[in-house]
C-alpha cells in the first residue's frame, strides 16, 4: 500500500483488491503528529566559532500556538576556561539587561552551591565549561501581560574539573511579549561544532 500526498488530502492508494481510503485532510494528519509527538521542530542554529552571544531572534510567536518552548543543546563549549553560561530574553525588539530572577543548584568538582539572586541575566552556570555543555532549557509564558518563566537541566565537564551541573528556574518581571533568547557567556568566545534545537510543546 502506497501513500500519494496532493494539496487537498492524504489519499492511501489500494493494493490488490482492497478498496482505496480517501478524505484524510491535511488538518486530520496535522492533528494526528500533535496527538502522538510531544514536540514540534521549529529551528536547528549552529554554533559558529569567535563569538561570545548565540542570537536566536524571533523564534517565539504568540500565534504559533505553543504555550511553552523546550531548547535543547549539545556540544557548547568554550574557547577557554572560566566562561560561564548565561541566558537573556528578546522582548520589545531586543534582548532585555533587567528584572531577572533565579534560583538553583549547581556544582563543579568537590564544590556545590545553592543560590538564588537577581541579576541582569540568568547566570546558568559560575563555572568552567571548556569541555561542553550538553542538557535543555524550558521557557515558558511568553506571551504579553504575564511574566516569562523558565528551567533548566544541564551539565558538562571543564578543562580543570572532572564536571559541573546545574539545575534551576528563573523569571522576568517584564510583561511584554517575549519571541526570542541569547546565550552568551561572561567571557571568551564560544568554539564552532556546538548547536540548539529549538521545539513547541504541543499543546493537546
């Protein structure tokens, strides 16, 4: 049994004597990827070598239909040690220096710290991460009136330290539309090779 796709609907060719099933709309199909996957795709960005912000501009819309966005990354690493990972938000146009909160947990070695702070970023990790960084970011709230949440799961390995983690959450106290991120790092330069998949959580 083969399958035709034309612009009207998913039609399912018979084979043998069988008869043929028609009228399955493209609605009907979109419907069934949303019932059975947790995640839609909505953009893979590459890590280029020499820069110290990863720009991911316009990747939220209030019109999508996803209430929440999971940002996974793999393979981010640093040019040298001591960099740390931080997170700001685009909203008005531009990522915003301000009226950010988080708490959390993180590690390195034998150390281990619990804080919590407001700040001009989310700080996601205080510690070396030259070896890479690998785990997922939700935000979430984005939309305007309310304030944009988020969390975190993340861990990696430094050029001194046998690894480091963290785990934590965080929120702006700016209500405008939140459509889009940054990472970027305290100091030195992010190394080519790394990259972000950005997915919408379904909302079914």
């Amino acid at each position: 049994m083969g399958l035709t796709l034309n612009t009207n609907s998913l039609a399912v060719a018979s084979s043998g004597s069988s008869s043929a099933a028609s009228g399955v709309s493209t609605s009907d199909v979109t419907t069934l990827i949303k019932n059975n996957t947790p995640y839609q795709f909505i953009s893979k960005v590459y890590i280029p070598a020499s820069v110290s912000t990863i720009d991911c501009s316009s990747v939220f819309s209030a019109s999508d239909g996803f209430s929440t966005y999971h940002i996974v990354f793999d393979r981010i690493t640093t040019a040298a040690n001591e960099s740390y990972f931080q997170i700001r938000l685009e909203i008005g146009g531009s990522f915003i220096t301000s009226e950010y909160g988080y708490s959390g947990a993180r590690g390195y070695g034998n150390n281990n710290f619990y804080y919590e702070t407001s700040d001009s970023r989310w700080r996601v990790t205080n510690s070396d991460f030259s070896q890479g960084l690998t785990g997922y970011i939700n935000i979430s709230k984005t939309e305007s009136g309310v304030k944009t949440i988020s969390s975190w799961n993340i861990g990696g390995g430094g050029g001194t330290r046998n690894g480091t983690f963290s785990v934590g959450a965080g929120s702006n106290s700016n209500t405008g539309e939140c459509t889009g991120f940054q990472f970027k790092t305290a100091s030195n330069d992010f190394t080519a090779g790394g990259n972000i998949r950005i997915y919408g959580v379904n909302n079914v």
